[in-house]
C-alpha cells in the first residue's frame, strides 16, 4: 500500500508541476489541482498510513490510542480541499477574464510570435 | 480574571473585520458613502484596539497574553498569542489600512464591486496571521488574506491587472501546496502542530528524524520567502505591485512583511540557540538570500522607467535588508531590523500612494484609467461629477515635496527615519555587542553593509531621476487634479516617519525588548503551554 500511495503521489505531483509549466490557462489550472490532490494524499500519509482502524473513538477501545487512526491529517485534509476548491474556481473565474480581456489563453496575455 | 475584557480584546482584531465585512455583504453597491464609513470606522476601532494592545504587550512582558479559542489548553485547542512583534504588526496594519482606505474613497472605491468588504477579510487574514500561535491556523489565516488580495490585485480590471494577477495567484497557490507540504512533515516528525509545543519538541527528535524535520522547515520556508519575494521567487512581485490599484499596493506593502514576520518568528522559536542539533537552521540561506535579494532589487530600481516599477523594486530591497538581518540573527540586529520594517513598510506605502497621483497627469496613468473606464465605463462617467472634496491648489508643489520625502526615506539621508533605521542595521553588524565591544567583522558582513549602502545610492539615483523628469520637465501633461483626502494620506505616513525619527528613543527602546523577547522563546512557550483556562464557574468566553 505505502509504494501505492507514493506513486500516487509521485505521479500526481509531476503531471501537476508539467502542466504548471505549460503556457495555456486551462493546463496551469488543472496542474494546480493536480498538485492539490497530492498535497491532500500526502497530508494523509504524515498521518502514518493504517488501515480499518476508527479515526473516533469507537466503545471497544477507549484509552488505548494504538486502536485508532490518527483524525487530525484528515481533519486538515478538509479544510485544504475546501480551500483548494474555493481558489480554483476563484481561479477559474480569472482565467475567464483573462481570456474575455486580451482573446487569447496564453498565460502571458498574448501568443509568442 | 484581573485582566477581564482586555484580555478578550485579542480576538478582536479578527473578528472586528470579519463583522464589518460580512455586515457590507447586505448593503447595494450603490451605497458607496455607508460602506465607506463603516469601513473607516473598522479600521479606526482596529487601530485603537491595536494599540490598547501593544499596551497589554507591553505590560505582560516577558511573557506573551494568550488567547484560548474554545477554552481547550494549549497543545490540543488552536490559540492566538500576542506579544510585543505581533501587536506592533497589527498597530502598521491599522495604520496602513486607514491610509489606503482614505486614499481609497476618492475615486478607487468606484472602481469595481465589493471593494471594502475584501478590504476588511484582508484585513482579517494579516491581522489573523500575525496572531495565530499555531501552524494550521496559519495557514487558514494565510489563505484568507491570499484569497482577498487575489481579489484586490484584479480591483479595477483592465488586461494589465488581470495578467499580471493571473501571474501572481498561479505563484502563490503554487506556493500555498508548499505550505502544506511542510506543514504536514513537521507534523509527521513531531505530532504537533502549535507553534510553542513544536518549539518544545524540535530539541528533542531523533537524529535519523531531523533530516525530514529540516525538509519539511525549508520546504514551509519556501512559501514564505515566495511571499516575502527573495530573489529567485520573486519576479512576479514587482508587475503584480505596480499593476494594482494604489491603495491596493499600499496595503500591499505590508502583504510582503508578512513573510518576513512569520520567518522571524519562526526561525528563532525553531531554530533559535535552544534548539539543538537543528540551532542554527537556514539562517546562512537567509542571509545569502537576502543579499542576492537587496542586490537584484537595486538593479531593478535603477532599470525601471515607471515609479510604479521603481515601487515594486523598493519592496524587494526592502525585503532583501530585513532576510539578510534575520539572516545574522542577533539581538542587536533584530530590534534595528524591526525599526527598519516599520520605516521602510510606512515609506513604500506612501510611495505606492503617491505615485498614482503624479502619474496621473502623464500618459502612462491615463492609459491604464482609460482601460479601466472601458471596463467599468457607465459607472464611472457619473463617478467623475459627485467627486467629493476640495481639489487643492499647488498640487505639484505639493506632490514634489512629498516626492522629495519619499526619496529621502528611501535612500536612507536624515532627518527621516530611514537614515535612523539603516544607521542601525549598519550600526548592529559592525558591533553585535554594543559599542565598545570589538568583534571579528566577517566578509560576508562587509558585503552586505556595502549593499544596504549601495541600495540607498540607486534609490537616490532613480528618484533623482524620475523626480527631474515628472516635475522639472516642461508641463505639456495637465496638472493632475488632486483632492485633499488623496494628499492626506500619503502627507500623514510621511509624518509619522519624521515622528518615528524624533521619538527614535521611545520607539528603539520597544523594538529591542520585542527583539530580546523573541530571542528567549522560553517565556513565549511557557507562557504558551501554560496558559490557564477561563474560570470554572460562568467563565464563557464571550
């Protein structure tokens, strides 16, 4: 499970940071969420990757931390996907303008001649 | 409970704005003269309520005032700590925030929607950032200021704004997916994530865990230096910058300290002499970082055509100064580093103000508000009739003698306090010990003085220069029109300058107790991790 998730992340990040790189709106944005679902798998994995243990304590088991999982990763990874979410349609919305204002969707506002 | 509602009043700073904000969301565009108000009068009660708490600070010194959100005790509950560095931050937020919103509601307040209720959310992301005592609300707090200067850099619209917006919210998310990355390593390595149990906690990880703990430092470094804008992460700040509106730029001029704040912070708590095998930790790439910094924004000032160019380079010098202090990272440098952060952040947000208003009468500035007007073109054709206030007379006799002050502060001549200022960032390298004390003068120190200097001579160059060229050049251009309120602001910065020179005593004496307190993080931890909850019986917060 952990080369799994490692890949996963590996893979997400580098197609992120290729997209990120290229000079059209539309693929810096979908870089950028890309980059945003490996960051959230990663916050995850800090958490120490287990699997079926409860992140809330469950009647069999209160006192003994070892049973569980830990909730705060996943408590931060919510708040980073809202966020995240929000700034990419914030994003969005710029990329619009962006594209309305200057007829092109190079980053730059204009086509390399 | 002795302290009682002063104590309460730390949340204030975030939830004061937070309210004003929302409370505009209910009120149409069109009543432009209530928003304003209310916006003027959160940001007034905000400066009041900073500096009623500079005066709690002070006075609880050498421990820092805790504030326990939901009552849980430390480690576990999220909570804002004040001491003397974050109160002084929020006092130059009030500060600049009633400049920018004077200057705001001649004419840039028309310019798009829902300008004073982003305003007052940024207000409450700085003020929030400079409170938080924990990582995770940092970053909350960091994206909400993030969120609205997103929304606030675009204000106005037009192309050059939205390119050069566009440029500067890819970097900064790119740059917030750093933040996290760091953020979740350091909790990883020590299962935590408030700022005084991560303090406690760095000494003590194991030797085969540091390398991961410093990575995952660097890494959260990084983010902050993009925001603080070193060198080689810094080139979308100077068009994103000069592309704002002016009083966007000149609250904008504190977004940058932000950076350098949380680093101050952060460096000494983490890795301050305490600290163990990790003492120490980055403050040669500070220090290198911070030289290249000062050494391309010199070039930059001395490159640019547009003041507002000229602005934005200034900020970076700015900037490069105050890393390469944190850099060296003594007592002595740190208290005449904070002096200087105030100066040279009160400076740039004059200047930023002050240029719109010269550039408005050349062409450069008329193209861009013509742009503007094409996008926001019906309203603001009547905007121009009900313009309010008096327009004054002598305008460019006026502008030129804030220019000329401008300039002085900037290149660091007295009797301004940017000659104060650098005189004791110059002063603390050669003699980290006080006076009297002879020590070893290393070369890196040499250069680094070298460059403060030749920093000052660029800008005295560049303002000499665009100074002949604006005001000594024949008038063809129209004398700008100028109201009063616009003047006003730049002149009252300004002033608090030359006050900041003459009360350079009282002033210096508060820095180098906030630079000494942050130097012995063992009172911000302690006073942290035993920080008592509010009473047994009825004791509620709020």
């Amino acid at each position: 499970m952990e080369l799994i998730v490692a890949l996963a992340i590996g893979v997400l990040t580098a197609s992120g940071i290729w997209l990120l790189l290229r000079p059209r709106t539309f693929q810096v944005i979908i870089g950028l969420s890309l980059i945003s679902y490996a960051v959230n798998l990663f916050i995850f994995a800090m958490g120490r990757l287990r699997l079926g243990a409860p992140p809330v304590l469950v009647d069999a088991g209160v006192g003994d931390p070892g049973l569980y999982d830990d909730p705060l990763p996943q408590a931060l990874v919510l708040t980073a996907i809202v966020i995240s979410f929000a700034m990419t349609a914030l994003f969005l919305v710029v990329l619009l303008a962006s594209r309305g204002l200057t007829g092109t969707d190079h980053v730059d506002g204009r086509e390399r001649r | 409970m002795t302290a009682g509602w002063v104590h309460h009043l730390i949340i204030a700073p975030v939830v004061l704005p937070l309210a004003a904000g929302a409370f505009m969301l209910l009120f149409d565009e069109r009543r432009r003269a209530l928003k304003a108000t209310i916006s003027l009068v959160s940001a007034i009660l905000l400066l009041g309520i900073a500096i009623t708490l500079m005066s709690l600070a002070d006075a609880s010194a050498p421990g820092a005032s805790v504030y326990l959100l939901g009552n849980w005790p430390a480690p576990f509950g999220i909570v804002l700590v004040l001491d003397r560095l974050s109160a002084l931050m929020l006092v130059l937020t009030g500060i600049l925030a009633i400049a920018s919103l004077v200057f705001a509601m001649a004419r840039w307040q028309r310019m798009g929607p829902h300008f004073h209720t982003i305003f007052q959310l940024l207000l409450m992301g700085l003020n929030g950032a400079f409170l938080t005592g924990d990582l995770f609300n940092l970053f909350v707090f960091f994206e909400v200021l993030l969120a609205s200067s997103y929304g606030l850099v675009l204000h106005g619209s037009g192309p050059l704004r939205v390119k050069a917006g566009l440029h500067y919210i890819a970097f900064n998310l790119a740059a917030s997916a750093l933040f996290l990355i760091g953020v979740s390593l350091l909790y990883g390595v020590t299962g935590t994530l408030n700022m005084a149990d991560l303090a406690q906690r760095i000494p003590s990880v194991a030797p085969e865990d540091r390398m991961l703990l410093e990575a995952g430092a660097a890494i959260l470094g990084i983010a902050f230096l993009v925001k603080a804008g070193m060198w080689p992460l810094s080139f979308w700040l100077p068009p994103a910058y000069a592309a704002a509106a002016a009083p966007v730029a000149a609250i904008f001029a504190i977004l940058s300290k932000v950076g350098i704040y949380i680093l101050l912070r952060l460096s000494l708590l983490f890795f301050g002499v305490e600290a163990g095998a990790s003492s120490g930790f980055g403050s040669d790439w500070l220090l290198l970082g911070g030289m290249a910094t000062i050494a391309f924004g010199l070039i930059g000032v001395l490159a640019s055509q547009a003041m507002g160019r000229l602005a934005g380079y200034s900020v970076l010098v700015s900037s490069g100064t105050l890393l390469a202090a944190i850099g060296i990272g003594n007592t002595a440098i740190t208290g005449g580093a904070l002096f200087y952060l105030v100066s040279s952040t009160l400076t740039i947000s004059a200047f930023f103000l002050l240029v719109e208003l010269v550039e408005r009468g050349q062409d450069t500035a008329a193209a861009v508000l013509a742009v503007t007007m094409e996008a926001y073109g019906d309203e603001y054709e009547d905007a121009v009739d009900e313009e309010v206030g008096l327009a004054i007379p002598a305008t460019l006799a006026i502008l030129g003698a804030c220019f000329v002050v401008c300039g002085i502060l900037l290149t660091g001549l007295p009797p301004f306090s940017g000659f104060v200022a650098k005189f004791l960032l110059v002063a603390s390298i050669f003699n980290p010990t006080g006076l009297g004390a002879s020590a070893e003068i290393s070369p890196t120190d040499w250069i680094l003085v070298a460059l403060i200097i030749l920093s000052g001579l660029s800008a005295l160059i560049a303002m000499t220069r665009t100074g002949i060229r604006t005001f000594w050049a024949s008038l063809e251009g129209k004398v700008p029109r100028v109201l009063v309120i616009e003047v006003l602001p730049v002149a009252g910065l300004l002033l608090l300058c030359l006050l900041l020179a003459i009360q350079a005593g009282p002033a210096m004496r508060y820095m180098e107790a906030a630079a000494q307190s942050l130097h012995a993080p063992q009172n911000y931890i302690k006073s942290v991790l035993a920080a008592p909850r509010a009473g047994g019986g009825g004791g509620e917060s709020r």
